[in-house]
C-alpha cells in the first residue's frame, strides 16, 4: 500500500502490510468492492489498536524553553505538595461549602459525591501531569493550550487559556480570603446566637487578609517552601484533632446506614437525582479547585518534568482521602438539618456542628481556630498562583503594560519576587471586594466563576491532546500510555459537567437575591476577553518561545516550528532568534539524516516498521517557513 501526504516525508511503501503509522487511505474507485472495504476497515482498527493499545512509546523528549531563568529553584517535591494542600484546602473549603451538601441532599450527596469528584479529580490531574511532564514550564495550561492546538487556533486557544487561568486564581484568592473574613467572624455565631454580620466589618477584615496574604509573599519569598510544607502537617493534625475531639465530646452518632444511605433534597426542589449532581460538584469543586494552577511553578522547582507531576497527584491523593477522613465524622455526629440551616444563615453550619455536638465553648473554638490556620495557608498559597501566572503571561505580552508585569525585584535577603504581578493581584482582590458592599449575590458568583473559570482552562489543552491524537505529548517523563485517551476523554466529560452543573442554583426555591449568577459573571468575563483580543491581543500576544538550539541539537521536537514564537523579546537570548533561511538550512540538514536512517530501516525486514515511522514521525510536522513543505 502506498501513502501519500503531503505534510510527510517523502513517500513510503509498504505493500505487503496495510498498517502504518499515518492515515489509512481510503479507496478511491470501485467504492462497493466489499473485499476493499473489508480491508480498509481492518487497517483503520489495526490502526486504533497500534495507537491506543500496543503503545510504543518509550522515549522521552522533554521540551525546552527558551525565557531567561529569574525565579530560583526553591520548592522541592514536598513543597509543591504543600501547594497543592494549601490551594485545595480540606478543612476550609468543606466548612465553607458543607450547606450546599445539605441541601442537596446530605449524608449520600456529601460522602459519595465527594468520592466521586475525587475519582475524576485524579483523573484530570493525571491527564495535566503527562502535559506537564512533557512541557515544563512557568506558562502551565495556557502553554500547553499553545502547543496542543493546530497552527491556526494556536495564539487564540492560548490567549483565552491565559487569561482564564488568571482570572480563576484571582477569584479564587478573592474567595478564599472573603469566605475566611465571613467564617472568622461566624465565631462570634459559638456564644451568640442571634449573630448578624455586619457587610462593612466583612470588608475590612476581608482586606486585612488580603494585604497580609502579600506581605508574606513579598518579604518572605524564601521561606514560602517551608510553610509549604508546614501546610501538609497542618492540615493532616488539623483534621486528626478534630476527628478525636468530635469523637470524645459528642454524645449523639448517626449508624452507618444514616451515613452511606441517608438523602433527604427536600430542600433542593430538584429530583434526587438532580440534587445529586449538583450537590456533590458545587460542595466538592470549592475544595478540589486550583490544583492545576500547580504546574505554573515549574520554573522554581528543580527536574520539573517529573516533581510538577509527583507534587499534583500526591496533592490531589491525599486530599482526597484526607476529606474523607474529615467528612465520616461530621457525617456521624451531624445534628437536625433545621438547626443547621434555618435558625441564623449568617453563621456557617459547621460552627454549629461543632457547637452542638460538643457542647463546649471551648472545644469548639479550638476547632474553629484550627480551620482558621488552614485559611492562613490558602491565602498565601493562591496568591503565590495567581502572580505567577500574571508573570508569566506578561512575559509573553499577554496583559497590556507587559513590561511591569515580567519585572522582577531583589529584596532583602537576596529573595526574587515577581513584585508587580503580585501587587497587581493584591489590587484586583481589592477592587473586587468591594461588589460585596453592593450585591452579596454578584460577589458570590464570583466563586463558582473562578471554578468554571480554572476548569475551562485546564479543559482547553487536554482537549486539544485528544483532538491531535496525543502524537505532541509523546517522548513525556510521565506516561498514561494505553489508558491515556479514556482519562483524557473522562476528564474532558466530568469538566464539561462541572461547568454545567455549577451555573445551577442548589435550591429552585430562588428569588433575584438568591440565583446563581456564576455563569452571567463568566460570560461577562469572556466578552472582555474576547473583545480585548480582537482590540489589542491579536497585534501583541506570543505564544511560548521554544529553545530552537536545543531543538536542532536533539533532531527535532513534536512541535511544529510553525507554530513557535520567535519574536524579539528582552528575555530571550539571542541563539533563540533565527532567520528563515538559517532555519530552514539547519533543519534541512537534520531532515537529510532521518530520511537516510528511516531508508535504512525500512530496507531490514527485522525492524518493525511501525517503530521506524514512530522514530520520525515527530519531524513530518514541521513547517520550514519556506513555500513549501519538506
């Protein structure tokens, strides 16, 4: 059989097999010959099988990039570990979130709906890890959506990544330090019954938070790896602590039955199943948010190919189990949902538990304070996202003004800080603050906008892996081989339904003050987006600069060099920037070597031949930046 493409090398003839690695050609005559059709369908499973289940691919070709190092390698594995806790944050996010539980539902829809966003949580940060493992850098998602789309969606598909990507980390900062002003003064909720919040004290102490969350990450840049690492053992007594107090001091448990089987959505006003659903997203995806957010560290950890992935998925893996082992005891000791939900709305039901179950002042500060540490941890740990991420973005003349936001300043103690980008996330924290003095429904849209917001972004690449049949990630350190299209395949399913179901309301009992606005706010934010690329973005924005020299070293990538950004920038060093002529002369010479080893190889019978046109399949997408293709 004889394939021909013209975005190939040459021509290559296999006649006694009809597989190969390429396009299975279709017959162009006598269409109704079954014989032909019966061999042509045979090549295209032949074809599925050698590309899902007889995976070859036992390279490793790690991408590099070509951006002047300014970030110092702080965080090891445990650290980036201790990111992930501090931004998914066990104990805070379930108290925070506990009524959307009880509403929905209760004891069925807290437990296994937690269970199952943990099962597709590790599944799509497992599909991020392999992106990651193959293309380490401080760009994270919107790198990755660059890089994974075809050339002609390429600057687009990361543009909105980007920007999905900051404006997630920044509501998330945004949520994490307002929902700590809220629950920190819910205390006031143990002694008085009768406690209302007050939306201007709210505010302040909300912008308090705020300002301390980027003094730590201004002037104590290079102790942020051990309170990384403070934040694993924090969270782990945190919630050992609480388990044993609650288990002493509560005179009244639920059985077992009450806890895997109870449901009572009453209060939903949706069919169970329904109340289900959106129940156990909108209760689990507040905790699991911002785990993708990790792999924009990768310039400040050393061997980020394989301690980006290690660090995300022990992150998610221990959350994971840790939230069970928070849940179990709330569930058996949990009082009348009436107590919990009806009598004073302004105090979090989980101050209640604690009240309730204990009877004890006492006892119940210690483990309200407890869950006031972790706040502690997210507030740094999402602000140090989120001004990495407007760092990186602005090195890649993603924000207008770039040149502030790719400055980085040497403090005391030698410590290197993106200090604009940061400053620049404590500003916007700031003025969106102040939507809660105006409309607490529109300031709680922005919650579960940053979660549809982070999910879309983390969407865009795994997306684009499947669409280009997962041939640019291979050569990656970590590897889901065979298994790689049906992870990122759910994955890309349980995000399209976490982006649904969050726009709903828990409860269809609503009133204009009580709707789900997440999604208008989303929408709003992608007008913006959309309209600012079509204003300013399309004329300035570059995609990730590609280390060319490295490339040419190592005899081709996966990515197209047509695709790769090579504009003039004050970070790039100059062996980045090559002529076409230069390019096109240097990869030519490349070019002539595979082909005489791919001739070789197809003349010995012995070799498989499928693994010969693996070996250099890579280099049939490059474009030379000349008229034609090779």
């Amino acid at each position: 059989m004889v394939q021909r493409n013209s975005d190939t090398l040459g021509t290559i003839e296999n006649s006694g097999n009809s597989r190969n690695h390429g396009y299975i050609s279709l017959p162009t005559s006598d269409i109704l010959n079954t014989e032909r059709i019966g061999r042509t369908l045979r090549g295209i499973g032949e074809h599925v099988v050698e590309e899902i289940y007889l995976d070859d691919d036992n390279s490793e070709e790690i991408e590099h990039f070509n951006y002047k190092h300014e970030l110092r390698n702080n965080f090891s594995v445990a650290s980036i570990v201790g990111l992930g806790f501090s931004l998914m944050n066990v104990p805070f996010g379930i108290s925070t979130t506990l009524s959307v539980g009880l509403i929905c539902g209760g004891s069925v829809t807290i437990f296994w709906g937690w269970v199952l966003f943990s099962f597709f949580t590790i599944l799509i940060s497992l599909s991020l890890s392999e992106i990651a493992s193959k293309f380490p850098t401080s760009g994270g998602v919107y790198h990755y959506g660059y890089l994974l789309a075809s050339k002609d969606y390429a600057l687009p598909a990361s543009w909105f990544t980007g920007w999905f990507l900051i404006i997630g980390n920044w509501l998330m900062f945004v949520s994490c330090a307002f929902g700590g002003s809220q629950f920190i003064l819910s205390i006031f909720g143990l002694k008085q019954s009768d406690y209302k919040h007050d939306d201007l004290i709210v505010f302040l102490l909300y912008i308090v938070i705020v300002v301390l969350a980027g003094l730590v990450n201004l002037q104590f840049q290079k102790h942020l790896e051990k309170l990384n690492t403070l934040c694993i053992y924090w969270t782990i007594y945190t919630i050992l602590i609480m388990d044993i107090l609650l288990i002493i001091f509560s005179t009244e448990h639920h059985d077992i039955k009450y806890i895997f089987t109870h449901f009572d959505g009453k209060r939903s006003g949706w069919p169970n199943w329904l109340a289900f659903i959106i129940g156990a997203i909108q209760f689990s995806s507040m905790t699991f948010n911002g785990y993708g957010s990790i792999v924009s560290m990768s310039e400040e950890v050393k061997n980020p190919e394989r301690s980006i992935p290690k660090g995300m998925i022990f992150a998610v893996l221990m959350s994971s189990v840790i939230g069970i082992s928070f849940i179990l005891p709330i569930l058996t000791i949990l009082p009348d949902l009436t107590k919990l939900l009806d009598d004073n709305p302004d105090i979090f039901p989980i101050d209640i538990v604690f009240k309730l179950s204990t009877r004890s002042f006492l006892v119940s500060m210690v483990l309200v304070l407890l869950i006031v540490g972790s706040l502690f941890f997210a507030t740094i740990g999402t602000l140090t996202t989120a001004s990495r991420a407007v760092y990186a973005f602005g090195r890649d003349h993603g924000l207008p003004f770039d040149n502030l936001w790719q400055k980085v300043d040497t403090t005391e103690g030698e410590q290197i800080v993106p200090t604009n980008a940061l400053l620049l996330s404590v500003f916007v924290a700031c003025i969106f603050g102040l939507f809660s003095l105006v409309s607490s429904s529109a300031f709680s849209a922005f919650i579960g906008c940053s979660v549809i917001a982070l999910n879309v972004a983390n969407g865009i690449p795994i997306l684009g892996s499947i669409l280009n049949k997962r041939k640019k990630i291979r050569g990656a350190a970590f590897k889901l081989r065979k298994f790689g299209y049906v992870i990122n395949l759910l994955s890309c399913f349980f995000i399209l339904c976490t982006i649904v179901f969050l726009s709903f309301p828990p409860s269809r009992f609503i009133d204009v003050e009580s709707m789900n606005y997440a999604f208008v706010v989303f929408f709003l934010f992608a007008f913006f987006i959309t309209a600012l690329w079509y204003s300013w973005g399309k004329y300035h924005f570059q995609g990730p600069l590609i280390d060319h020299s490295f490339f040419l070293e190592n005899g081709g990538a996966n990515i197209p060099l047509s695709s790769v950004s090579v504009k003039s920038d004050p970070n790039v060093s100059e062996s980045a920037i090559f002529s076409n002529d230069e390019m096109s002369s240097n990869m030519s010479s490349k070019l002539d070597d595979s082909e005489k080893k791919l001739d070789n190889k197809i003349r010995d019978p012995a070799p498989n031949i499928l693994s010969a046109l693996e070996g250099s399949a890579d280099l049939h997408e490059i474009d030379l930046g000349d008229p034609g293709r090779r």
